[in-house]
C-alpha cells in the first residue's frame, strides 16, 4: 500500500481527482485543505476507506485510473488535521494487522 499526502493541493490538481472521481454515490467536494492518496488492492482499498471514515469527518472517494496491476486509488478530502489522522489511522491498521483489517 503506498501513502502519500498533498497540502494546500493546487486548483488543477484538486481538478483533476475531482474528474476522475469514481461513479456511485459520493459527498460534494467543497472547501479542501488537504488530499490524502492511498493506492493499494481493492480490499485495502475498502478497508480504508472505512477506517478513514470512521476516524475523522474526512471524504472519501475512489479515483478512476488505467492501472494494469488492478490497483485502486483512494482521495482523501478534508483539512490537513483530519486527513493527517485519517492517513495515521489507516498505517496503524495495517501495522498490527488488526482482525476488522
């Protein structure tokens, strides 16, 4: 699973995930501070998104793309606190290989 975080993200960068947001149900994007990306498989994918959501008031949406290895990338919106916790959250889980993981 890789981890990465973007501060004070620029307009076209913050344009380019919100085109690619996945289909589905989904939050409006509104005032963001911060993006986490995590890429990994679809069932790390889930989980944490789940574990993101569940630690912070954070959006999380999947992010369409053309990767041959069939990873997923998740975007998670929100301020640089809540997606820094979010981000924490998620490597914690995977760390101690928690049951709900």
């Amino acid at each position: 699973m890789e981890i990465r975080i973007i501060k004070s993200p620029a307009h076209g960068t913050l344009d380019i995930l919100l085109r690619r947001k996945g289909s589905g149900a989904s939050t409006p994007i509104e005032s963001v501070d911060a993006v986490g990306l995590v890429q990994g498989r679809m069932i790390e994918m889930v989980c944490a998104a789940d574990v993101a959501e569940k630690a912070v008031g954070v959006t999380v949406e999947d992010i369409r793309g053309n990767c041959p290895q069939n990873m997923v990338l998740l975007a998670i919106f929100g301020d640089t606190a809540s997606v820094e916790a979010a981000l924490e959250e998620i490597k914690r889980k995977e760390k101690e290989g928690t049951p709900e993981w």
